[in-house]
C-alpha cells in the first residue's frame, strides 16, 4: 500500500529542502537554531602540543567550530618535552603534533618511520615596526649576547629542538655557539620565574612568555629576532603514518580545519576580542598577555618554508650525538605539501 502525505506535511516537507540547503552553506564555526552540529559523525584524533601563541589557529579551530564542521572531535594532549610528542606520533599514540619539527624527528624518518611536516603556523615574520614576539631574553644584568658566555641560558627541550634551533641562531648574533653557554632545560611558565630568581641569565622565550618578561620588567630582548631567524618558520603541524597513508582525507580535513582557523589570525589579530579571548581560555592565560603580547604572523595558505628543515639539520649536524646521520634528509623525506595543497590550494 502507498502511503500519502496530507497536504499540510507536503507543504512542510517542501519547506525543509530550502533549510537544509541553507545549512549546508554555514559559515565556519556556525550551527543551525537547533544547535545540531553540521556533522553527526566525527572522527576523533589524538593531538599533542606545546603551548605557545605562535600555534594559535590550532588552539581556537576547535571554539571556532572549525573542526566540528570537519566532522571532527579533538582530544588535546599537552606536551611537555618536544621529544616525547615525536615519540607518541611515531608510535601511533599521538595522531597529530602541533608544535616544531626536531632532531628527534630528522631521526626517526632516517631509520624509516613516517613523520612529516604538512604546514606552517605562526611566524616572526610581522609588519615593520612591529617587535618579533620571541627570542633570546637576558636578565637585566646581562647587556648583549657576548656576555653570556659560561652563563646558564633555558630553552625548552634541549639541543636538536626546534627552540634551540632558534637560540642557536640568536647565539650566532653574538658570535657564540651551544658550547659557550651551559643550558638548562625548563618549561615554557618555569622561565620568567627562573630569570627572576636568578636560576637563569637567559632564556628562549615564546609569546605569551615574553610578555610577562616585559610586563614584569625582569628581562629584555638581546637580539633582533628578524634579522636572527629570518624567514625561518618553525610552528605548524607534523603527520603520523595514519594521516600521511590510510586516513589522508581526515588529515586533509584537519588541515582545513586549521586554515578556516587561521583566516581569523592574519593581519593584526590580537584586536580580535573573541579570537583573544579563545586563545587565553585555551593557554589559561590573562587575556591582556595576549592582546597586549607579541604579534605572530599568520598565512592561512599554511606554506611551509621547507629551507628551515635543511637549516636545523646543518645546525645539528655539527653538534656530536644529535644526528643519527650525516648525510642530510631531502625536503621530500621531512615535508608533505599534498595533503596542505588539497585543502587549501597551491601556495
């Protein structure tokens, strides 16, 4: 027998087809009257981080609804040692690392694991005018990076991170090397305190930390991060084998995710009160360290400067018994630019 709609459910249900349609054109992060997420399945990934503002689109994609409207739910892992974050995505007990590529990294795809670089996020490469938002932070006995020689410097990690890349380049400034200094591994929150109490001459700061040097006038920057880093970008987003091989159109989706998420970072975002507020929710942070801290700059294309991979490996080689290798890795062995190029298109 067939069944027939009365007139009033044929009127309703013609009525449907046009919201539905409107729905399917929600922007980014926004959800019907109803609250019903776009998606009613998602996919659940593991994702490890190192707190730092310059990985910020990653942090707020999620309050945005980027991710949900990816059909993805997102378990954040913390990560205190950068070390252990490449171990865990190699092992398959992290699905992303949102954080910087390392020596543990280069290592590991020497022996044959897939770990790959698939964007970039937050660089210092900000407008003139505009102070470089991390750096090499001396104590305010310590006047120029010359004096630091035989001083304890902290960084996160330790030789072959992506941190002590960056340190090694500010102590290139001043004509010195790792060997000059003696560093002491802390956590990012533990490096304001230790320049304050005199643990420490000198630390790698990233924003929001060094803010709170400023604002608690403990410490001052000891080199133009610009000029000592360059275009080197650091932050993005590194792929385990699940992503890179037999989930490739969950990474993709991530990644677009990430990009719906950055698009709220370009230009000068920290005005931004919502995504400023976001950010400090997310870091557990006062929202004046952000809006009033240092400015990363942001491309939503992701693109990733492949020539910093190749930097850090020419660095590290030099130091005995961070490399397992001395042949250098190849960009393609470290970078997959495919996955960044479906989502948001060539850079």
């Amino acid at each position: 027998m067939t069944a027939r709609l009365s007139l009033s459910r044929r009127v309703m249900a013609a009525l449907a087809l046009p919201i539905l349609a409107l729905g399917a054109l929600t922007a980014c992060g926004a959800e019907e009257e109803t609250g019903t997420p776009a998606s009613d399945t998602t996919r659940t990934l593991k994702v490890g981080y190192i707190s730092g503002t310059s990985l910020g689109p990653a942090f707020v994609a999620d309050a945005l609804g980027c991710y949900r409207d990816e059909g993805l739910t997102i378990e954040f892992e913390p990560i205190k040692n950068p070390a252990d974050a490449i171990a865990f995505l190699a092992t398959d007990k992290l699905d992303v690392y949102v954080g910087s590529p390392s020596a543990g990294m280069f290592n590991q795809v020497a022996k044959g694991a897939e770990l790959k670089m698939v964007a970039s996020l937050g660089s210092v490469n900000t407008p003139e005018g505009e102070a470089a938002p991390s750096g090499l932070f001396g104590a305010k006995s310590i006047k120029s990076v010359e004096e630091l020689k035989g001083k304890r410097v902290a960084l996160l990690g330790s030789v072959g991170s992506a941190t002590s890349y960056l340190l090694g380049k500010s102590l290139e400034a001043g004509g010195l090397s790792f060997g000059d200094v003696e560093l002491v591994t802390l956590g990012s929150s533990d490096m304001v305190p230790a320049l304050k109490n005199g643990g420490v001459e000198a630390a790698l700061l990233f924003a929001p930390e060094t803010q709170k040097a400023i604002d608690q006038d403990v410490a001052h920057a000891l080199v133009d991060s610009k000029k000592a880093y360059g275009s080197s970008t650091t932050a993005g987003i590194i792929f385990g084998t699940k992503l890179l091989k037999t989930e490739r159109a969950t990474g993709v989706s991530f990644l677009k995710a990430n990009a719906c998420a950055a698009k709220r970072f370009e230009g000068d975002w920290r005005k931004d009160a919502e995504i400023v507020k976001m950010l400090a929710d997310f870091m557990k942070v006062p929202e004046n360290t952000i809006s009033g801290g240092g400015l990363y700059a942001f491309d939503s294309s992701l693109a990733i400067n492949e020539g910093t991979l190749t930097e850090m490996q020419e660095m590290f080689v030099k130091v005995e018994g961070i490399l397992t290798y001395t042949d250098l890795l190849p960009a393609d062995k470290l970078v997959d630019d495919t996955l960044r190029a479906e989502a948001v298109g060539a850079a």
